[in-house]
C-alpha cells in the first residue's frame, strides 16, 4: 500500500511538473509569436522607410539635375546679356546711327508718322480699333 501510494505521489508530481513545463513551452511560445511579430513589424516599417528613402533619393537628384540645368540656363542668359551690352557699348557704323537696336514690340508707342506709314488702320486719331462693322452701319441709313 506504501509503494502504491509513494508511486500514486511520484506519478502526481510528475505530471505536476508536465503540466509546469508544458505551461512554460506555451509562455515561450506566446513569447516567441510576439516577438517574431513584432520583428516582421520592423522589417516591414523598415522595407517602407527604404523605400521612401530611395524615392527621396530620386526626387533629390532629380531636383539637382533641375537645379544645375537651370543654373546652366541663367548663365548663358547673362553671358549673352553681357555680350549684348559688350556690342552695344562698342561705337556704332554710321550707316547705322538712326537705327534702333530693338524692334519695336507689339503695343509699345509707334511715333505717329510711322503709324501713318506703317499702320494705315492708325491713321485716324479718334478710333485705332478697325470697325468691323462699318458696312452695316452705312446701310442702315
């Protein structure tokens, strides 16, 4: 009876501490889950930071060629500007002297003599705009 009840308490305690170790191995488990889950998480949070990273990088340099292909631009803009005045400083042929260096732009004042010459639709000091409907004024008389 001694052996059979010191065998019943050892089985108990045996399957006492099963029950202990298997209730570890879950809690690692879980542990482990949450960990690998938190890690994917990571990897995951890292994969999008690389790659708005690497979208940045390629808006930057983007953004660097704009810049250097403007820069580029603007100096041969003053370049030119500088040799404009470099030719307009130099003394002018004779031949050239009443002639102006620029055209004259579209609305800017033309002397009156040259509208007269140039622009015939001018001519009149009252109106400067051609009347479109001039023929169906006449004949409404």
């Amino acid at each position: 009876a001694e052996a059979r009840d010191s065998s019943h308490g050892l089985e108990e305690e045996i399957h006492e501490k099963d029950t202990q170790y298997c209730e570890a191995i879950r809690n690692e488990r879980n542990q482990r889950k949450s960990v690998e889950a938190e890690l994917e998480s990571f990897r995951l949070s890292m994969e999008d930071a690389l790659r708005r990273r690497n979208e940045i990088e390629k808006e930057n340099i983007a953004l660097k060629d704009k810049v250097q292909r403007q820069e580029k631009y603007i100096g041969r803009l003053q370049d030119r500007d500088k040799q404009n005045r470099r030719q307009s400083k130099a003394p002018r042929p004779s031949y050239m002297a009443g002639v102006e260096k620029e055209p004259p732009r579209v609305g800017s004042k033309i002397s009156s003599g040259l509208k007269q010459q140039y622009h015939p639709s001018f001519g009149s000091e009252e109106n400067t705009r051609p009347n479109f409907f001039a023929e169906s004024s006449h004949t409404d008389e």
